[in-house]
C-alpha cells in the first residue's frame, strides 16, 4: 500500500525495484521451465514436463490421493489422471487402494522411481549447495522467509 511507503523514498524507486524483481523471477521461470523439460527426459524418455512436476510432488509425499494432485496443479483430473498414467507406465509410481477410502486410491513414487530422481537432480543440487556455500546462514533463511512471504501474498 502506498501509505506504507517510507517519506524518504525517491520517486519511481519502487517502481524500479519492482520491475528489477519482475526481470529476474522472469528469469528463473525460465530456467525452471528449461529444467523441468531436461529431468523429465532424463528421468523417463519422452516424458512430459508436467508429469514429471506431478511425480516431484508425489516424491515428496509418502502417499498421496489423485485428487490432492489436482488440488495442487493447474490441471484438472482428467490431465492428471493422464499424467499419473504415463507415469505408472515408465515405472515411476505404483497404486494402491486408499484404506481411508475403497473408491479412491492413493500413489507413491516407488523406489526406482525415487532413485532415479535422485540421480536426475544430483547435479543441480550439488550447483546450488556450491552457490550456496557462501551465504550466510541468516541470508539463506532470510530469502526463504520472504520467498513464502511473496507466495502467500502477505508481508515478510
């Protein structure tokens, strides 16, 4: 809000600073983009990006129901349930009867699966802890802090 901003302030600094931030999550889009369609060919040949962002987050669950997946992807069920398919098909996930619930199941990554994905990453988590080797501590925490700040939309 505008009357939030500090009197001291120069003009179009903001504004400035706002498209200097724009420019660079600009930026890592993109590579997270270009990233997402090389582990999805590395992790399965032919492999569609968006079925390799649905198996990350099963991988980071232990089970998880079809329907949270829709819940969390700009997908609806149906390319979900296309997804966890392809998937299923190169081995990456298996089903299993939700207990909770007969009429629903429940994926997981299985562990060729999860070893795979390790190995696909390997390289670029190696790069970032490197990157990241030099950082303070509280700086590391720090850009967390605000990165989910940003995403839930409210203030650090």
């Amino acid at each position: 809000m505008a009357e939030n901003r500090p009197a001291s302030e120069p003009a179009g600094e903001r504004d400035a600073a706002l498209q200097e931030l724009e420019n660079e999550f600009a930026a890592l889009f993109s590579r997270v983009r270009r990233m997402y369609l090389e582990y999805a060919a590395r992790l399965a040949p032919g492999l569609s990006p968006g079925a390799y962002k649905v198996f990350s987050l099963i991988a980071a669950s232990d089970r998880i129901r079809p329907s949270a997946l829709s819940e969390r992807m700009p997908a609806d069920k149906s390319q979900v349930s296309r997804m966890l398919r392809e998937l299923e098909s190169n081995g990456l996930i298996e089903r299993m009867p939700d207990p909770d619930d007969r009429r629903s199941s429940l994926v997981a990554a299985t562990e060729d699966g999860r070893r795979r994905l390790a190995e696909v990453r390997a390289d670029d988590d190696r790069r970032l802890r490197r990157t990241l080797e030099e950082w303070e501590v509280d700086d590391i925490r720090s850009l967390a802090r605000m990165l989910h700040a940003l995403s839930a939309g409210h203030r650090p």
